[in-house]
C-alpha cells in the first residue's frame, strides 16, 4: 500500500487515468495537476492547479509518457492550463522525492540532475518494456491478420531482433502454427532461437531469408530492411515494423516494389490503453513500496 504518500500527477492522456485509478486504489493521497475537465472523481485525489501544488510535501511526481517537452512544457488533454515544471519547482520538493516519466529529454534530465531528485525513465527498464511486448504482440496479431489474407498458421514469419518485443513475437507467431525465422547478430541470441525451436540466422543473412516470406516483422530500429533486402521478397509479402520511428524499412522502396509495408507504433497504447496505463501504474507503484516506504521505515 502506499499509504501516507503524497504523489501528484502531472499531465497525461487516457492511459494516466489508470495510473491514477491504481495509485488511489493503493491508498495514496494524490494531487492531479491538469485534469479539471475530467469528470471523475478519484477518492483521496484532489485536482489542483500547478501553482497550486504544495512541492514541498510531494514523496513523487508522475509525469506523462513524453515527460515535459524542450520549454518544460507538460502535456494534458483534460486541462486548457499551460503546464510549465521548472527546476525551482523541483528545488522545493524533499530530497527523496522521485520524478517518473515514459521517456526524457534534456530538459527533464537537466532540471533533474540540478535539483538532485532521481528521475525514472519508466520505459527505459527492462521489467517495462518485456510487460509492454504483451500488448504489442496482441497488436502485431490483429495487423498480421488484417493485412494478410491467409492465416498466421502455417505462414512463413521472419521476425528480426531478439530483443525484449522480438522474443515475445517470434514465440507468439510459433505458437499460433507459423513458420518462424528469427534474425540477430549476437551466438547467444543464435543459441536462444535454437533453443526456442526456431530457426535461426544473422541478421545480416536478412537478404538470403526473405524470399518466401508472407509476413516480416521488424524490431530492430536501424535499417536492415534496405531495398536490396525487400527487392528479395515475394510481392504478397507484408512487412510490419515495430521498430521506433523512423522503423528500419525502406519504406520508399517497399511502396515502389508494390510490397506492403506498415510502420506500427505504439501498439500498447493503442490496442490496449488500459492494460499499458496498468502496466505503467504497477511498476511504479512497486517502486515508490521499495524505495520510498522502506527509506521511511
Ligand atoms: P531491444 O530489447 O533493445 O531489442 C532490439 C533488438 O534489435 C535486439 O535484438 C538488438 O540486438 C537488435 N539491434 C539493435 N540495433 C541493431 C542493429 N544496428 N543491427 C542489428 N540488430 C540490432 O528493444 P525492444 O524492447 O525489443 O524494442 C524494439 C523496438 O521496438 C524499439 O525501437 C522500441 O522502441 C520498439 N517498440 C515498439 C512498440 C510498438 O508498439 N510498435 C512497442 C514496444 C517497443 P542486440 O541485442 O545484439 O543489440
């Protein structure tokens, strides 16, 4: 339980409301800054303005996925208020208040960093990001099954990575019945595909792997899916590229080919905002239980 934690919440969208749902569930007192229009009243919440915030008292402060953006500026989709952190603000906290957010910036690390209040970047961890592969397959299935006109069973996948989200995809598509190539660079990666039952190959090999593909998953953010690879494919092939923007196809080329190519970001919040926002909320809510009630103790 987080009883006796004062934690306020910062800006956000749909999936900060999940947040807020399990940490007042969890007994915390909440100050949600930017959520006026929001009709919900969460118990033990209180909406204030920014001015308004008592810093001094906060053990955290729980910022949206994107975090402030390079003029500190945080983003709200339930306030019209113009939502400015500053580093004076952070200055008032007490020392063992602990800032959260999706990802950073300079900004945010530098106000941080001045300030000395430790900043988690929720998903730069590992526990974040193998929780979030779970909506991004789910994800990954439902476009595969879109974009394709023959089932994900018997089809021939190439999944590329084994990263945390690679992993979780190559094993979802084997178990649905595909034919599952994975690609990496690393013996140890080679030996885990093995292992996993699948085939193996490296990464760079891409080009010999592709030419009876039916679906093409990406998961490395670089480019491997270059045109030299693409010009290999078969023409039905779909290639779905889960990889950060800008993704790693060609995607100039795969149109020119007539081959489909989709770049799909942000499954988690898409196919399953709530579950992503529970995701989020649990991990810092174990957290804050960890660092902050057993430093209170
Ligand atoms: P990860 O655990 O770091 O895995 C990345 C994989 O790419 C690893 O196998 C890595 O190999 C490989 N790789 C990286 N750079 C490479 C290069 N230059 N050449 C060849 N292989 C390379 O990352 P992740 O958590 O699986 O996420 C993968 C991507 O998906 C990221 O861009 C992430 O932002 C994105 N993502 C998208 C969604 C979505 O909804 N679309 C959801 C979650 C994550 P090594 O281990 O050898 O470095």
């Amino acid at each position: 339980m987080l009883t006796d934690l004062h934690i306020a919440v910062i800006g956000g969208d749909a999936r900060q409301l999940e947040v807020i749902r399990k940490l007042s569930e969890m007994d915390a007192k909440l100050s949600l800054v930017g959520f006026e229009q929001l009709d919900h009243v969460f118990s033990g919440s209180s909406k204030k303005g920014i001015n308004e915030l008592e810093f001094s008292e906060l053990d955290s402060i729980v910022l949206p996925v994107k975090g402030a953006n390079l003029s500190g500026e945080v983003e709200t989709i339930f306030s019209n208020e113009k939502i400015i952190l500053t580093e004076e603000m952070l200055k008032q906290t007490p020392d063992h208040c602990i800032i959260f957010s999706g990802i950073s910036n300079q900004y945010l690390d530098a106000i941080c960093k001045e300030a000395n209040r430790k900043l988690i970047k929720l998903f730069e961890r590992n526990d974040v990001a193998i929780y979030n592969s779970i909506p991004t397959v789910e994800g990954t299935i439902m476009m595969a099954i879109q974009h394709t006109d023959i089932t994900i069973h018997g089809s021939n996948v190439v999944v590329i990575g084994l990263g945390r989200v690679g992993m979780s995809v190559a094993r979802a598509f084997a178990c649905l019945g595909a034919k599952v190539k994975v690609g990496a660079r690393k013996l140890e990666d080679i030996a885990r595909i093995t292992e996993m039952g699948l085939y193996p190959f490296f990464t760079d090999d891409l080009m010999k792997e592709v030419s009876d593909a039916d679906i093409v998953i990406n998961t490395v953010p670089a480019l491997v899916v270059t045109a030299a690879v693409i010009s290999k494919m078969p023409l039905h092939t779909v290639i779905i590229d889960l990889a950060s923007k800008p993704g790693g196809t060609d995607f100039r080329y795969a149109e020119k080919r007539g081959i489909k190519a989709l770049l799909a970001p942000s499954l988690p919040g898409i196919v399953a905002p709530k579950t992503a926002g529970s995701i989020v909320a649990k991990v810092i809510s174990q957290i804050l239980i960890e660092e902050l009630k057993q430093g209170k103790e």
